[in-house]
C-alpha cells in the first residue's frame, strides 16, 4: 500500500519511501518545528483556511518565516490529496527550520524544510461513538506554549502510552489546581448544568479548529457557553466530550474508570457531533 503514497517534500513530490530530510534537520535534532492536520472530505477541506492561519501563527510565534504565501502552501495541500489513493483524507503539513550543523542557536538564512503528506482519515466508528470513549487525568507536564502547535509531542506521547496501558483512549492535562485543560490531541470540554465549558484560550491549551467549531454550533444554537477554568468534579457536571480534527466530537464517557454522569454518550455531546457532521455533509453537497 505504501508504494503508492506520493509525499511533498522541499519542492518535490516523491514516492514516501524515497521522501527524506536531512539527518541534520533542526526537526529531527531539536523539534524545531510546527505542523497542522486538515481533513479532507471526498475532496472538500474542513475549514482550510484557519488551519493555514493557525499555521502561520505557530510558525510566527518561533521566528520561522513560512517559506511560501498561504494560497501556495493551499494547493500544494489539495495537490498532495490528489496524488493519494484517500477519498477521505488526514493530510499533515510539517515546517521545520531546516537543516545545518547542530548549534542551539541557529544560524541565520536557513530554508525551512517543509514536508506535506496524505493519509486515510481515521473515522471513528459509530459504535466508537455510541459506547463513549474512555480517559484518563494526568499532572500536566507540558512546556508553557502549548497554543502553538509545535512538533515537539513527547508529554503527549507519554499521556497516551499511560492512557493505552489503563485501556484508555486520551489522558487529559490538568493544571495544579486540578483544572481540566485540554487532552494529549484533543480539546475537552464538560456540559456543567445546561452550559457547554472548556477551557479558556491560552498558554496551556491549543486553539483547536475543531473547538472552535463546536462553541460556534452551540452558540448559534442557543446553547449558553462558558470559557472557563473547571474541574472533572463541579456539581451539575453531566457530560465530558473531546474534539480534534479526527473525531469531530467524540463523548468521553469514562474518566480513570469511573462513569461521566449516567455512562452513556451525552445529549449536548450527540447533538453537537450530529450538527458538525451536517455541516461536513452539506459542504460536500
Ligand atoms: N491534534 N489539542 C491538542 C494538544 C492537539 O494536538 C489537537 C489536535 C487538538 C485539536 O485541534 P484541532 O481541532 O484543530 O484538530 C487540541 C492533531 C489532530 C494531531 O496532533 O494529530
């Protein structure tokens, strides 16, 4: 299957086995880097264009002048779709600083290597949805800018691993005083009362597309919606739920083990998944 998968890099679009940087890349030595995943549906991009916004910010936030205009980095994307066998795609987009000899400093003038792939999206099944995933609560151990969306994933590899090894799916950070911040890929939010609540933009949670659309759908649904510090144990809490580019939103109905609310997958949950996936529907119409 992978003979097949045609891979951007630096210019060229290359068969992914024979798709390489250089041993030297700031990437490869420091994380030096950035990156983004859009999906693609049957040839229509989920909300492009804050991606590639999101994209120049991170790569603003750590002084690496992306290397091509938004519009240019845009069809590369859409041509790197087209040359892979998905109809329904995850492509991920990864700029690094690029490569020279390793000093913490690095020099000026580099050329940002910049690596653009396809992949299937991974859609999580409808009995995935209907059983909730499962979770687990971790001391959060990330650096302090996790808005921008660097590379550099170790925390995230960590929580996932221990999540695996407790039978769950996502480990969500909380911060020293117990507050929920977002998952090691996933925004988190909680129905508290009749209000949908997630944490407020800032160092400690990345601006997620997906949540961005989520707290849009409520809104524009006359939901109440709250960007607040909260905790897995306030009274009324009834719902948790997660939300990333790959599983819209997914009801998280097991934290360590003990049921979320009644067990079951949420209303605000289910209705938000159901309007975000009209949304997906109706744009490929
Ligand atoms: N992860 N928070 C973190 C830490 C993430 O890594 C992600 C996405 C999200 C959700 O962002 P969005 O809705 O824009 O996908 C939140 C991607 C999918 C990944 O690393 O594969």
């Amino acid at each position: 299957m992978s003979e097949s998968l045609i891979a951007y890099v630096n210019g060229e679009f290359l068969p992914m086995e024979s798709a390489t940087v250089h041993i030297e890349d700031r990437g490869f030595q420091f994380a030096d880097g950035i990156y983004e995943v859009v999906a693609c549906f049957n040839g229509f991009f989920l909300d492009i264009e804050p991606h590639l916004e999101r994209l120049d910010r991170s790569c603003r936030e750590i002084n690496i002048i992306l290397p091509m205009s938004q519009a240019a980095l845009s069809d590369l994307v859409q041509e790197v779709y087209k040359r892979n066998p998905f109809r329904n795609a995850m492509i991920y987009i990864q700029i690094t600083r690029g490569a020279s000899a390793r000093t913490h400093l690095p020099p000026p003038g580099l050329v940002p290597t910049v690596v653009i792939t396809s992949r299937q999206l991974p859609i999580p099944p409808d009995t995935k949805v209907a059983q909730g995933a499962s979770a687990i609560t971790l001391q959060d151990i990330r650096w302090k800018r996790c808005d921008i969306k660097s590379i550099a994933l170790l925390a995230s590899v960590l929580g996932k691993q221990e999540a695996a090894s407790r039978g769950a799916e996502e480990a969500i950070w909380l911060d020293e005083q117990g507050h929920a911040l977002e998952g090691c890929s996933t925004n988190i939010f909680a129905t508290i009362g009749d209000t949908l609540v997630t944490h407020p933009l800032d160092h400690q949670v990345l601006g997620g597309i997906t949540r961005s659309m989520a707290l849009k759908a409520a809104k524009a649904c006359n939901i109440p919606v709250e960007e607040r510090a909260w905790r897995l144990d306030e009274p009324g809490l009834s719902e948790c739920m997660m939300s990333s580019t790959t599983n819209a939103i997914m009801p998280i109905t097991l934290v360590n083990g003990q049921a979320v609310g009644d067990g079951l997958p949420g209303p605000m949950a289910m209705q938000l998944r159901s309007w975000m996936l009209a949304d997906m529907e109706a744009m490929q119409a």
